[in-house]
C-alpha cells in the first residue's frame, strides 16, 4: 500500500495521500467494527514532521472523531456505524470521481451530518 498520512506538529494539519485503490481500502476499513492499516511511513515527510505508520478505525457510538492517537502515533477513526458509512461514502465517491490529484478536504462545520466538533481537520488527496 502507498498511501501515507502526514503531520505537522506546528499546526496539526494532517494529510492523508493514496491511489484511488488505497482509498477504496480506507473506505473498507471504515465500514469494519475494528481496523488497522499499516501505511508507507518511509518517505520523506517535508514539509509536514512526520509520516504516521498506521490508520486505526474503530466502531463505536456516535459522530465520527478523526484524531491522532497519542500512543500508537496512528490516525484514528472512531464512530457509530452509520456516520462511519457515511464517512465511507464520501471517501468511495471521491475516489471514483476525483481527478487526480486532486484533494478533499473533511472538517467539522457546525450542523455537519456526521462528524463530530472534537475531530481533527483532514485533506485526503488522491494520488493517481
């Protein structure tokens, strides 16, 4: 698997990168009760600090929480299964109809259909 998912400690951004294969896999993850996916953290991270080595997602209650896990340096997922499904979604139809190189951005805005105030903000770009 290609995708990687940088950060930057100064600001927090995080940036989630694959091909349209990786992110139909992200998407599969998502809709699972408990994920991991090993990622390319090899790379070069500029400009951001760091490459993260896994994306965890986990099926619990609620709206969905995008964050990074303190302890396993991982993005994480968490949420109800119907506002990961939808978050799912999201991903599948960006992947199949996204250009390449093209970007998505997922933050919270208030009212959102599925994620929650306490989720981090985060761009997935489509890599070809």
């Amino acid at each position: 698997m290609d995708m990687q998912v940088l950060r930057s400690d100064a600001t927090a951004e995080m940036e989630l990168s694959g091909t349209r294969l990786d992110l139909l896999s992200l998407a599969q993850a998502l809709r699972s009760d408990r994920e991991t996916l090993l990622l390319n953290a090899e790379a070069d991270p500029f400009p951001y600090s760091e490459a993260l080595s896994t994306i965890e997602s986990t099926c619990t209650s609620g709206d969905v929480v995008i964050s990074l896990s303190t302890d396993s340096r991982a993005l994480a997922f968490s949420g109800g299964s119907g506002e990961l499904e939808s978050l799912a979604s999201t991903i599948v139809g960006f992947a199949e109809e996204g250009d390449d190189s093209a970007h998505l951005h997922v933050e919270y805005v208030p009212g959102h259909e599925y994620l929650s105030p306490n989720s981090e903000p985060l761009v997935i770009a489509l890599t070809g």
